[in-house]
C-alpha cells in the first residue's frame, strides 16, 4: 500500500471514529481540520499528524486555507474523509476543487438536496411525494391548494428533521412564511403511513448487508418532546418489498459503494414511497446496534471502501433483531437531572442503557447522544421488542429541575 496524502474533516468530541484504529498514520501522511469540539475528540492522536483549527466546518472558505497549505507542502491530496452528515457537502466541494476521488460536488446533491433525489426518483419512474421547490409564498399557497394538507415544508439540506414543518391549515402556512426564511426549503405533500427506515452496505453495486426497520413515532415528533424508537422488521413480504425498493432507489441514484441511511413511508401499508436518503450512517443507537448484533463496525466499513482497502463484511450472527429508544431532553432547558429510572434488570430485552447522572446539566443542545435516555433492545422475536419499548416509553421517568 502505497503512502497517501488523507485530510480527515472532524466535528466530534468523542471518539465514535476512532481515527488512531482506523487509519495507519505510520503508513500515511493523516491532516485533521477540526473545529473546537473535533479537536477534542482528536486531542489522544499526536504522532504523525497535522492539525488545523477553524471556527466554522460548514463554511467551506475557511477549510480552504489548510486544504491549500497541505496540498502546496505535500503535493496532491489523495484522500478527504467527512464522517458527519454535516460535512458532507463540502467535503464534496473541496473534493471538486482538489480533484481528490470521491463524492464531489455534483454527486452529493443526490444524497443531501431533497430535491435533486426526489427529482432523480421521480424521472426514473419511482414513487416520491408530489413536491416543490420553494420559490416564493405565493407559489406555496397555490401548491398547497393543490395537493392538500397538511404539508410539510423542510430544509433542502438539512438533517434531524431540524427547521420541519408539518402545517395543516392555509392560515398556518401564511403565518408560517411570513415569519420563516424559507431560501433553500421545499415543501412537499404529507403521505399518510408509517415511516421506515433502511440501513446497510452496498459495494460494486450489490447490497452485501441491509436491515429495514419501522420508527416509533418520528424524528419530527422527537423534536416536539416525542420519544423515538424503532423495530427491525423479521424476513417476510414487507422486508421484500422495503429491500427491493432500496435496491432500486440505490440504482436510481448511482451509488455504487458506501453506507447508506434511507427513509420511506408505506402508503395503504403496501407501497413505499420515498422520503429521503443519506449516504452516511444512521443516526442516534443504529450503528451502535449493528455493532453489537453483528459485529459491523460501520465506521470501519465506510472508511475500508473510501479507502480502497475493503476486504468484505464478517458478519458475527445475522440472526438477532434490534431495536432502540431515545427519550429527548425536556422542553424546557437547560435544566439538572434530579432522578431518573433505572429498566436495565427490569424489561426483558434492553441490554443497554445510557441515562444521564443525577447533577448532569441538559442544555437543549444534546441531537441525539445527551439526552434523556437511550435504550437498546435485542432479541429473537422483533414483537417483544416492540413490546419492550412500549413497556420502556411507559415506566421510564425523568425528573429535573431548571437552572437558575
């Protein structure tokens, strides 16, 4: 393996890619471009790498300026990780400019720009919400009009359902315009359902590992106080179906390699329609359940195929069914934990719990690690699961207090 020339793009502060096993900085020249919280999830890696901090990671000028000063002293950049869905539009964009392999800026579109995707989808004959991209108020209103509601209306690129509206009246959505930016939003009809979501691999166009999953409430809900949980789906004509249609979509959208996070809302419980897609790894417990089920790593895997050192999956046991619940912070915030319950010797399938310590301050900035509570369930039988969650959302109890 030749040396190689890798910029590595970090938010986090934790050590959930733990870029000291992932990558050999013997073997390669390794640039980290952190911004305050990534340069403390990177602070235990010393030898043999570069650091340089920024202010802002979403402003694609400021990463210019390393970029430049690494490719002028070490020659062509060979390889740019981006981890976070956050990052991934201008790693595409820096790719673009540095000629580096991988996703670049018109690629991208396809997995962050609800609009391209569903547009892509629709020519290729797939079923999408009726949609528009969103130009002015008056356009809205006329689109709504049309299609009926509620409506939902929704960041181009955003991510977590952050800045999503689901509007039900014509009164509500004047209102809402008139006090909403809404450069770069869509709106798009509501499909009545519930909403799934895919999560897997996929090398040289095949689908090597791929487990669907139906969501308990939703990441909207989660954002209005909601809990939100999810089931993987046992092998049967739904499983088939979903699977299939993941299939197509991948092919649709031309992602030949990668880990992909797709969700899809079945309509009359027998025909999916498409929501959105990410070519990146689900958020909140999924990798950490596909981890302890199967042994997949999928952090590992991502960096394997942008590395061109993929080697195939060893999966440990395919057998298991997982599921998660996540309980959001308090609405109001920040607030100090006072008392919260501990299930882990009380529901059958929950084998982890990460709860937040009595004195520990929750500041409604959390996502979907510092929150509530976080659960994992595994079994062999995807209804106690459900049932489990069920039982979890009803005798789980957070009390706290607001700060002064």
């Amino acid at each position: 393996m030749k040396a190689e020339n890798i910029v590595v793009i970090n938010r986090w502060d934790d050590d959930f890619a733990a870029y000291d096993r992932l990558l050999d900085h013997q073997q390669h020249r390794v640039f980290y471009i952190v911004n305050k919280a990534g340069g403390e999830g990177i602070r235990h890696i010393r030898q043999h790498t570069k650091t340089f901090v920024v202010d802002n990671l979403e402003d694609v000028t400021q990463l210019m300026g390393p970029m430049q000063a690494i490719s002028d002293e070490h020659g062509q950049i060979d390889r740019l990780l981006a981890l976070s869905e956050f990052d991934l539009i201008q790693a595409a964009e820096l790719r673009s400019r540095f000629r580096i392999p991988g996703v670049d800026r018109e690629q991208v579109k396809l997995f962050r720009d609800k609009v391209s995707m569903k547009e892509r989808l629709l020519a290729k004959g797939l079923s999408v919400p009726r949609f528009l991209d969103l130009r002015d108020s008056e356009e809205a209103i006329r689109f709504a009009a049309e299609v009926g509601y509620p409506l939902i209306l929704k960041p181009r690129t955003g991510a977590a359902s952050q800045g999503v509206y689901k509007v039900d009246t014509e009164a509500d959505l004047r209102r809402l315009l008139q006090a909403t930016d809404i450069t770069d939003y869509e709106c798009e009809e509501y499909v009545d359902g519930p909403i799934y979501h895919v999560d897997g691999v996929i090398h040289q166009q095949q689908l090597l590992f791929v487990r669907p999953s139906r969501y308990i409430h939703t990441c909207l809900d989660f954002n209005h106080g909601q809990p939100l949980g999810s089931v993987m789906l046992p092998p049967g004509e739904q499983n088939d179906t979903i699977t299939l249609f993941t299939k197509q979509v991948l092919q649709a959208l031309g992602l030949e390699r990668g880990i992909f996070h797709l969700e899809i809302i079945m309509r009359n419980d027998s025909e999916p329609v498409f929501l959105e897609i990410g070519a990146r790894i689900g958020g909140g417990e999924i990798p950490f359940l596909f981890k302890d089920l199967y042994g997949l790593d999928l952090v590992k895997e991502w960096v394997d195929l942008e590395l061109d050192q993929f080697k195939g999956l060893h999966i440990k046991n395919s057998s298991w069914y997982g599921g998660f619940l996540m309980v959001p912070e308090p609405a109001e915030t920040p607030c100090e934990v006072v008392e919260r319950t501990d299930l882990i010797q009380t529901i059958g399938t929950l084998y982890k719990q990460i709860l937040p310590e009595p004195g520990q301050i929750l500041d409604g900035n959390g996502g979907y690690l510092k929150i509530g509570g976080r659960f994992r369930y595994k079994s062999l039988d995807p209804m106690q699961i459900e049932r489990d969650i069920a039982m979890t959302i009803e005798k789980y109890k957070l009390i706290t207090r607001l700060c002064d």
